[in-house]
C-alpha cells in the first residue's frame, strides 16, 4: 500500500514536471520532422524503387534508435528527479515522517518511473508500428521484445542515476548516466571507436559498465529485415537477467547510500 | 515510565565537503520529555531548533549521543507509526486537494480505517477546512496550508506530536484554534513537542520548557519550576499623598503612576502587609493586590540574552 501510494503519487508528479513535459513535445516534435522525410521519400516518383525503400528503411532505422535513446535519457531524467525534487521542495519531510523506510520511499519513487517509463514504451512502440505502416514496411515481431527489452534497458538506467543522485546533485547524475552510458558504448565490442583507450582499461569497462550491444534492439530485431531475429529463448533470458540484475545492484548500492543520506531541505 | 522524548549528550556539526568549515549546530544537548506532556522547545533563531527536531524524526544523523523516541531509535517505523510531524514551512504536493493530501497520507501512516472518507472528513472539519474539498492546494492560503499540515499530523492517530511552529502564518484565531487542539490532545493523553516564538500562548497550554540558544542546553524543566515565584507583589491603589510616597521610596519600594487612574506600588513580598496597611491608614484605597509571576517571554529573554 506504502509502496504503491509513493509510487503513484511520483508517476502523477510527473505529468506536473515541466521539463517532463517539454521532453515529451521535443520528442512529438522530431517525430513529426521525421515524418517529412519519409513522407517525402515514400511519394517520390523513381525509376529505381528499391533505392527508395532503402532510403525509407534507413529512416525508420534512425527514427527507432532516436526513440530508443530518448528513452535512456528521460528514465535517466526522471530517476535522479524524482528524488531530488523530494528534497528542494521540502515534501520528503512529510513523507518520510511516516512509517515509509529510506529503501521503501526509493524503491517507490523507481517503481514510479517504471510506470512513466512503461507509458513511454507503449507510446515508442505504437510509434514504430504506425511509421513502419506508413513507411510500407511490416514489423515482423512479437511486441513483448519490443516492451520488454527497452523496459529493462531503461530501468538499468533509471537505477543508475537513482543510485547517483543518493550522493550528488541531480543534473551532476544525469550528466554522469550519459557519460557512463556514452563510455559504455564506446568500449563495447562492437564499437567502431575507443580504439585509443588501453585494451586493458577497455576490458576493465566493459565489465563493469552496463552491456551496450545485450540490451540494444539490434541484437534481435533489424528493422532492415523488418522482422526478428531468430533467437533461443535462452538468449532473451539471459539478456534480461543481466539487465535486471545490474538494476539491482545499483538498486542496492542506492538504498545503501540513502540510508544515511541527511534529508533537510535543499 | 520510559520518556517519549530523550536526548543525552547530543552533538551535531556541519561540515561541508572539501572544506574546513564547521558549524556546530548542536553541543552535548540532554533532556526528556515524559509521555502526556505538552513540551515547548524554545529558542532564538538559529539556536539548533529545527536540527534538534531533524535528528528526532531521524532526517539528521547526530555525531556523537544519544536519542530515544517512544522507546525507539529515531526514523525507526515503530517509533514513525505513532508520530504526526508538522514540518516549518510544509511543502506540499500543490497539484492534490486536501482530501487527496490525507488520504496518501493515511496509506502511508499504515493506518487501518473502515471508512477513510468520513475520517478525512471529520478531520477537515477539524480544521475548518470543510467546503474546500476540491480545491487545489496551491490555490490554498499560507493558513490554509498550516491547518492541512495539522490535520495531517493528525491523521495516524499519533501517540507523540512533533509540531514545528505550529501557528506560523495563522490569524490570531487561526493561533488559538490550534492552541485548543493542543490543549485537546494533551486531555487525550498525547504527547506534544512543539517549538514556537509566541512565548505568551505557549505558557498558556505546556507543561515543560526546554530552552536551547546556540546549539547549547541553556535550561529544561517543568514550567512552573522554570518560572519560579516572583518575590514582589503588586498594590494598586487609588492615589498616593505626597508623604506616604516619600515613606515609600525610604523603604525601597518602587512607586508607578503610569496607569489609568490608579497608582502601582511595588513592594518585596515580606512587606506586602505593612505596606497596604501603612496607604489604608495614609488614606489610600487598595484597589488590587496582585502577586506577580514571571513570564516565559521575561525568562527566556532573560536566559538567551534577547537573542543577542
């Protein structure tokens, strides 16, 4: 009941943010530029209209990572907000005067970005399926992976940033997510770049930071294909164990550093 | 009887990161408040007030002592389940009604209620916020705000009630509506720590005082050891003749003729008789004989310098 009060209670909260809200009209916003584009794309007269599909799939491509990564950086947004704007504003005094334990009052404040983040999946995937639509293009796939694997990347990062903002400002989290995030792209092995750190740091970082290529929609689906990889169930599973469970841990390390966290009024 | 209330030896210093600087908000403070009591926690402006009260409710770590609530360790749940805490300056979430506000707050108080409606209502009315049901709370007056902060605090039914400036931005009657619901709460047998600045109507309802000025005890007690009695009384007569007043300044007592019409003598307690019966027998009426009591504002100034 404690749990699912604070939970809602930031989920609605949301909907009152102001730069929550200027995130989602940025976002309807390169939406509808990026629909011009393709629009433009999909009405040309050509003689060759296998270059065109091309074109429109490349677009639909951008389109979905843009989605995607708009996505990292709102759970990221909206974890370290979520606390911080408890403490400037003063009303996690009143609440955490109740029966609510430090854990409880940052495992509820997650489970509401959870859910704002589960609106933004929903709303990310009826997106891609109405813009593969117009695009002529079929997405060939169950919507679970859709749901699911953006969901669990971004609760790694809504868990991160949670983490940070226990002992940091909250912009100082965010920009700390984007770098971990950036630094975690840069090391994996399928990056092109970052050939200039050592191979021993590389290593070092690809462990310890989150897996860029196991949680990305490129390892199952290719929206070149238009269609889903075929993947062992084994796959998805252990992709997903590792993404919850490097949410955990940073989970963890986040109630750990509260717990002794002074909650007076920024 | 366990206290409601214990601090012992209680420091606490600030100190920021990457720097020298420390204030020390709070050095070796010690007192108690037993259960039932209504306990005024007086101090100037940054006297360590409000870190006093941080470390009470368990948002603040002390550095050294120790601090039991209801038997607990403070921020402990079962010690948080039986408090109602009203915050200096409480913040809301403005976007929720009054009715919303109490009713989180009562699923977060844990507290089990067959019908959350008419409690939130009753409390509503308590606080003579009944017909603002649907109004929103940023569209809520400062004292409006106040009074749904206490109905708040009231809400888990508590056994202790930590208010910190309870009255702050109430009207007069706003401030006596709320010395009422103390005074209510303590005939129910609840405990009340309140900090305050309006000494006069803080006198009227507790029954303990503590007095901290700069982060230090500077004096703990039950209110009527705290005042003490005044060794003076006061006459007041109807008009003094020329050579009683003259016999009067001789054995030292102080003569006021400042008042509407009458004349205040003030004497040492030992001389009161002698006194009166010296201005009946000079021609004098004895209107009054009032035997004076200090005042919490006289000793608490007299105590923290006038906040200096």
């Amino acid at each position: 009941m404690k749990l699912r009060s604070l939970a809602w209670i930031t989920f609605v909260s949301f909907f009152r943010n102001k730069l929550i809200i200027l995130f989602f009209a940025v976002f309807l916003g390169v939406i509808l530029l990026f629909m011009t584009p393709l629009l433009t794309f999909k009405s040309m007269a050509t003689d060759n209209p296998a270059q065109v599909q091309a074109m429109i799939v490349s677009m639909l491509s951008l389109i979905s990572s843009m989605v995607s990564g708009f996505g990292s950086l709102l759970a990221a947004w909206a974890a370290a907000d979520a606390v911080a704007a408890e403490m400037r504003s003063g009303t996690i005094m009143a609440v955490m005067a109740r029966p609510v334990r430090r854990w409880e009052f940052l495992l509820g404040k997650y489970l509401g970005v959870e859910m704002l983040m589960l609106v933004y999946v929903a709303f990310m995937v009826i997106v891609m399926y109405v813009l593969a639509w117009i695009a002529g293009q079929r997405l060939v796939t169950n919507p679970w992976v859709l749901v699911v694997y953006p969901m669990v990347r971004y609760s790694l990062y809504a868990a991160i940033a949670t983490w940070m903002v226990t002992f940091m400002h909250s912009i100082l989290a965010f920009v700390v997510v984007l770098i971990w995030s950036a630094l975690a792209n840069l090391v994996s092995p399928g990056s092109g770049g970052g050939r200039w750190i050592p191979e021993a740091l590389r290593r070092g970082l690809y462990y310890v930071l989150p897996s860029a290529d196991l949680l990305s929609e490129s390892s199952f689906l290719s929206i070149t294909a238009a269609a889903l990889k075929q993947r062992p169930w084994t796959e998805h599973l252990t992709a997903l164990a590792y993404g919850l469970d490097y949410a955990l841990v940073c989970f963890l390390l986040a109630a750990w550093t509260f717990r002794r966290r002074s909650l007076a009024r920024e | 009887m366990n206290a409601a209330i214990e601090f012992a030896g209680v420091s606490k210093v600030y100190k920021r990161i990457f720097s020298e600087e420390r204030v020390e908000a709070l050095h070796d403070v010690s007192f108690s408040v037993p259960p039932g009591e209504v306990c005024a926690f007086l101090g100037p402006n940054g006297a360590g007030k409000t870190t006093s009260i941080g470390i009470l409710m368990g948002f603040l770590f002390p550095n050294s002592g120790e601090v039991r609530v209801l038997g607990h360790e403070p921020g402990d749940v079962r010690a948080k389940a039986q408090i109602g805490f009203l915050p200096e300056n409480f913040a809301f979430y403005r976007f929720l009604t009054g009715p919303k506000l109490l009713s989180l707050h009562l699923a977060l108080s844990g507290r089990k209620v067959s019908d959350p409606f008419s409690l939130i209502a009753a409390l509503l009315a308590q606080v003579k916020l009944s017909g603002y049901e649907s109004l929103r709370i940023s569209k809520y007056s400062r004292g409006m705000v106040q009074r749904l902060g206490v109905a708040q605090a009231l809400i888990g039914d508590p056994q202790l009630l930590v208010f910190d400036e309870p009255t702050s931005g109430l009207d007069p009657a706003g401030r006596k509506e709320v010395l009422d619901l103390v005074h209510a709460l303590k005939q129910a047998g609840k405990t009340v720590f309140l900090s305050s600045h309006i000494l006069p109507e803080v006198e009227q309802i507790c029954d303990r005082v503590v007095i901290i000025d700069r982060g230090r005890l500077v004096r703990a007690g039950r209110l009527d050891e705290i005042l003490g009695r005044s060794a003076k009384v006061e006459i007041v007569v109807d008009q003094v003749s020329e050579e009683a007043a003259q016999a009067l300044a001789e054995r030292g007592a102080q003569i006021d003729r400042s008042g509407d019409g009458v004349v205040r003598v003030l004497v040492e307690s030992a001389a009161k008789r002698e006194t009166a019966e010296m201005l009946w027998a000079s021609g004098s009426d004895v209107v009054r004989l009032n035997p004076l009591h200090n005042s919490l504002e006289g000793v608490f100034l007299n105590l923290v310098g006038g906040g200096k």
